[in-house]
C-alpha cells in the first residue's frame, strides 16, 4: 500500500520503476484539474488564500523541476480570486482569472505580462470559470 501521502509534499515517482525520485515541501494547494499545471520542466499553481488578506486575494507559484527536485522560482502579484484558481500555460506564459480581471505572467520570471479588467466589449470570464488556451487564443467560461 505505500507511504500515506502528506499534505503539501510534491512527490516524484519514476513511473517505469514505480519508485519515489523525490518530495519536495510546497505551497501549492491543487483542489481542481487546473489549479497547478505542469508544463516543460514548470510547476504552477496557488497556495492557499493568506488568512491576514482580508479580500481573500491569491499569488500564484512557479516551481522549477529537476530529476533532483522542485525549487520555487518565484511569487505573483496576488489576485482576487472568484470561486477557484484556474491556470493554463502555453508560449512561455501563465494564463489567469480571477475576480473580473484575466491576466498573463511570464513563465520565466513570474512577473504579469498583461492584464485585463475591463470587459466592455467583450463577455467577462463570469462566475468559478472554466479556463483553456486554443493556439494563442483565450478560452474561457462560466460555471
């Protein structure tokens, strides 16, 4: 039956062996298929809300994968985030939603690329949204 798992440890298992590689201590806290998505040799995904940030805003989180391990890169900007945290990566960036605002994050370095809160002339991500990325095209859509 194995080790129980441990909540907040990214484990590493050599698929063909079935063996453990590695676990690592994060901060990502995946409750929904794309609350932390890996891409490349990059782990993304939000930790848990900060209990002193009043408005419930999130940062997100890139881990860079190694056979060694996984080491935190770096911290986003926090956002506010509707009912969940979806992400997707394509192209080297991070796509987002949160509370009425859509924005991108540089893979690399974490920093926001661009960001959207203004939704007159198009349809806004609505409510716990649905995210997906269609060549460099946006997907998105309410619950």
């Amino acid at each position: 039956s194995g080790l129980p798992p441990t909540s907040g440890t990214l484990t590493c298992v050599d698929a063909a062996a079935g063996r453990q590689l590695w676990a690592v201590k994060t901060d990502i806290q995946a409750r929904a298929a794309n609350d932390a998505v890996v891409s490349g040799d990059w782990l993304v995904g939000a930790p848990p809300a900060d209990k002193a940030d009043k408005a419930g805003r999130r940062t997100y989180s890139g881990w860079r994968l190694t056979d060694a391990g996984a080491e935190k890169a770096w911290t986003t900007a926090p956002i506010a985030p509707d009912e969940n945290v979806p992400l997707a990566v394509s192209g080297g960036k991070v796509w987002v939603i949160g509370k009425g605002v859509v924005r991108v994050i540089d893979l690399a370095s974490g920093k926001t690329a661009a960001e959207r809160a203004d939704f007159a002339d198009i349809p806004a991500p609505g409510s716990n949204p649905w995210l997906g990325l269609f060549g460099d095209r946006v997907l998105f859509s309410p619950e």
